[in-house]
C-alpha cells in the first residue's frame, strides 16, 4: 500500500497537483516507517518523496538535505555505485534546476549523465533524459554550445523512446532551438523550429 501511495504520488506530482502529492509521499514514508522501521530499504527509498515536497513548498534546503540522508543510508545499504544510489544524484540536480539554480545543478548532473552513460549506453531512454536535464542546466547556466550538445543527443534519442510530440521530446527540442539561436546558428534553429508541436485550437 505504502508503494502505491508513492506511486500516485509521483503521478500527482506531473499533474501539477502540490497539495496532494505532498500527503501521498508523506503517507507513504510514515506507513513504512511505522511497518518496517526508518532504514528499511523501502522507507529510505521514501525519502525521496518527502524530499520532492519539500522541494514543493520552495525549501531546497530541506530537500537536500533529506537526499543526502538518503544517499548514505543507500550507500550503506545497496552501495554507492547502486543504480538507485547514482539516482539520487540526478534527482537533486533537477531539484536544483527547478529552484533555478543551475549552477548548483551542475554539481550533480554531469556525474549523473556519465553513470547513466555507463550504466545503460547511448541512445537509451535513460540517457536521453539525463542528457535533456544536464542541457537545460547548461543552456540556464549561459553556457548554450554545451547545451546544444546534450540537448541534441536527448532530441535524437527521446523521439524514439516517447514519440516526437511528448512533452520531454518538445523540451529537448525547445532548448536546442534557443542554444542553437544563442549560438547565431539561426539556420538549425528554423530548420528545428518545423518539429515544434503544433498548438491544438
């Protein structure tokens, strides 16, 4: 039950509903706290969601701090070269983009593109979002050839995996049309700008 909690709390959470997303998360850690005790591995996996609400509610501070908690108690548990350990580095970054702090975000992201990388090779889903997040830190961080490149590997590789018109796919393709122009390369950017989803009336 816990499971499915934070379950609908992740799909809460991409309908931008903060209120209950923030209820499902928190239900879910107390249930396997109360169950299974605070470093069960399902209760420490929970963190994460209790971290996303804090994050909810503008306190990145609190976020961060509930990731790290996570972070040692999976790398004592799982290792920290875990796959679900190495996660936690890329859900920090994004946490930290979302707060527009870029900069910070690139503390995090580029070691999570490159275990991503290595872990399931180019062209996999999971590459392809790593490379979408660690572009748009880049592109919000000034820094649009660096962006272009990760932002063109996730437009190359989300298209396949979700469709060309799925909101990730249309992300990807937005911050590579603004990197590109950013660049003066206005050619690639009209020429991308044809791909952009059309609005529906």
């Amino acid at each position: 039950l816990a499971r499915a909690k934070f379950a609908m709390g992740r799909i809460h959470q991409a309908q931008d509903r903060p209120d209950s997303t923030k209820i499902y998360y928190r239900d879910a850690y107390e249930m396997d706290a109360r169950l299974l005790g605070e470093d069960h591995p399902f209760t420490v996996g929970f963190l994460v969601g209790l971290a996303r609400s804090a994050a909810l509610d503008g306190d990145t501070a609190k976020a961060e701090a509930l990731l790290q908690e996570c972070r040692e108690k999976r790398t004592e548990l799982l290792g920290a070269d875990h796959r679900l350990t190495e996660r936690l580095d890329g859900i920090q970054g994004r946490i930290l983009l979302d707060a527009d702090r870029p900069e910070d975000a690139l503390e995090w992201l580029p070691a999570f593109h490159a275990s991503t990388t290595e872990r399931y090779g180019v062209g996999h889903f999971e590459y392809a979002e790593s490379s979408l997040y660690l572009g748009e830190a880049y592109l919000e961080a000034g820094r649009p050839e660096e962006a272009a490149v990760h932002l063109g590997n996730a437009w190359e590789y989300l298209p396949p995996a979700y469709g060309a018109q799925d909101e990730r796919s249309q992300q990807a393709l937005e911050g590579l049309i603004q990197s590109r122009t950013q660049l003066g390369q206005t050619q690639e950017a009209q020429r991308l700008s044809t791909h952009l989803a059309t609005p529906s009336r």
